[in-house]
C-alpha cells in the first residue's frame, strides 16, 4: 500500500467513486466525504468494511487505533469544521477534491451560488491542506478554456484561459489561489484539467452529461438520440478509469514548479458526434431526430497531454473499448 489514509471529497459521485475503488488497492483506508446530492452509489456497494460516522463525530473517532475499515464515510459537507480539522492536523496522506457542482448552464442561472460552491470552499479546503502539509489533487475541468483555443490544446493560461461560464471561471480561479498558496503557505498542489470524461455509472439525465451517457439513457428507454446541429462538432473523451489513474499518478509523483502543476486529461484523441452515432447504429440504435446546434457550443475539443505523459501517465481504454463497456453496463 502507498498511503495510509487518503480524503476523497465527492467519492460517491461518478468519478469519485470510481477512484475510491481504484484506491482500495493503494490505500489502508479511504475517507469519503459526500452531501449525496449527485451521488450514483453508496458507500456498501464498495462491498468492503466501512464505518458511517456523522459530521459532527469525525473528530472524536480514534482512527489512529483502527485501520480495520477499508473507508470512513460521512454524509456532510466538506467543509464542516470537524472534518476540516482532521485535514489541518496532517491525519491523511492525500486529499483528493472531486466534491463540486459541476453545471455550466446551472453555474449561468446561479453564478453567485456557483462560485460559493466550486470557488469559496475549495479555497478553504486548501488552506486546511497547507497546515496539514497534505498534497491536495483538484480536480478541474477543459471549461478553464475559451472557444477559441488552438487544437491541440496546451496547459498554457496566458494564451488560451478565458472561461465562459461560471463554472469554468470558479475552477480557472481555484487554480489561481492555489498556485498563490504556495507561495504563501507552501502549499503542494496538482490541477487536472479534465476534458469529456465518460465511462459506468454516469448518469444520462444530468444536464452535464456526455453525449455518450445522454444517449445511452434514451437508447434504453427506446427514444430518440438528439443530435445537435450538423454532428461534426468533435470532443476528446476520456474514460473514467484513465481519469482515475492520472489521480493516482499525480498523487505520487515528483512535482516541482507551479508551471508543471497543471495537466490536461485527455485521451489526445477525439471524435465527432457524427462517429460516436455510427457506433450507436452498429448496434441496432439508429433512431436519431436533429435539433439546433446549441448556441454557445464549442465546436472542438482536443487536449495535449504531453506533460501529464511526461510523469509516465498514458491512457489506456481506446473509445471503442470504452463505449463498449458503458454500452454493457447500460444494457444495450
């Protein structure tokens, strides 16, 4: 095992609770920490030993004495003093900060509620990781960018930085503060910049979701797959477990500057809508209506992830493979 104890905020949510079980096998035990507003499991569906424990709890639990629990769970907000606490004390290994409201058209009708949520408490969160002297892995997100970004895209902000949306911005601002945490408070710090992750378990009604999830969920209940605009609009997709062992690569490795503390998730491939719907047709789902292209859609999407390979990271589920497996887990 690499770490004694790790903190995953949002590990009952898609991708966070695929990297809870990918920790299983690199952590004692893994500290979840989700209000259950967007999760899609629950902590027994891990099926090993865990203990519940309430918000106001988590710093009188002797964890110190018992590492017999594979995951500590606690239905709260991350931000809870108690749980803070136990983070500024230095108790985990890592923190991994999944934990956000990730809805740009939400974060545009609620921008001030946005920025509270994805902005306001991951700063908290950091700071308490700088006392702590705990690695805090964020998770960010390809919205950090603007339209007009050149393809591939870089990790470069003075060139290609100029979110959209609210969301976009609270992230693009996180990273910000924690490159200025470093400076001040000695912060260790990575950003991933997550570009269209899809995979299991990720749900088809969320108004974030792939394409992929959206028409899996209509597939299956035997309607229509919308098809926005002319289909050529292209998106690099990244499946769920490749976004879980980028987490696990960045935990461990050796990072220096703030230039080399960002990286790109991508599979430094993309496809067009037009393709992922052959895919769909090929096994037998041809139904498609047309609809408007939406308006501030943008058009393509293709990460550069040369410097995330450079810490010996590759990705490893081709999309074929990977839709295959979403396809199976939907039961088409």
């Amino acid at each position: 095992m690499k770490f004694n104890r790790v903190l995953i905020t949002g590990g009952l949510g898609f991708i966070g609770s695929h990297l809870v079980k990918g920790l299983l096998g690199e952590a004692k035990q893994i500290w979840v920490i989700d209000d259950c507003t967007n999760n899609v499991c629950h902590v027994e569906d891990f099926e090993v030993s865990y203990r519940t424990l309430l918000a106001q709890l988590v710093g009188m639990y002797a964890a110190d004495d018992d590492l017999s629990k594979r995951i500590i769970f606690a239905k709260s907000d991350f931000t809870y003093r108690t749980i803070l606490s136990r983070v500024s004390s230095g108790f985990f290994d890592k923190v991994f900060h999944l934990a956000a409201k990730p809805r740009v058209q939400w974060s545009v009708e609620n921008p001030v509620i946005s920025t509270n949520e994805n902005f306001n408490k991951s700063i908290v969160l950091a700071k308490a990781c700088s006392v702590g002297k705990t690695r805090l892995i964020f998770s960010s997100t390809a919205a950090v960018y603007d339209s007009n970004v050149t393809i591939p895209t870089i990790e470069d902000d003075q060139i290609y930085c100029n979110p959209i949306s609210p969301y976009g911005m609270a992230k693009y601002a996180t990273e910000k503060y924690l490159r200025l945490f470093q400076s001040l408070y000695n912060l260790d710090w990575v950003a991933l910049r997550y570009f269209n992750v899809y995979g299991p378990k990720q749900s088809g009604n969320s108004p974030y979701a792939t394409a992929v999830a959206a028409w899996c969920s209509k597939a299956l209940a035997n309607e229509s797959l919308r098809s926005d605009g002319d289909g050529t609009q292209t998106r690099d997709m990244i499946h769920v477990d490749d976004v879980v062992s980028a987490n696990m690569c960045v935990a461990s490795a050796a990072i220096g500057s703030s230039e080399a503390r960002i990286f790109n998730v991508g599979s430094g491939k993309s496809y067009s809508n037009n393709q992922i719907l052959e895919m769909f047709a090929s096994r037998g789902y041809k139904n498609v209506v047309d609809a408007p292209e939406r308006i501030g859609d943008i058009k393509h999407t293709l990460a550069d992830i040369g410097k995330l390979r450079g810490l010996g990271w590759e990705p490893k589920i081709g999309f074929s493979e990977g839709l295959e497996s979403v396809m199976n887990y939907w039961e088409l």
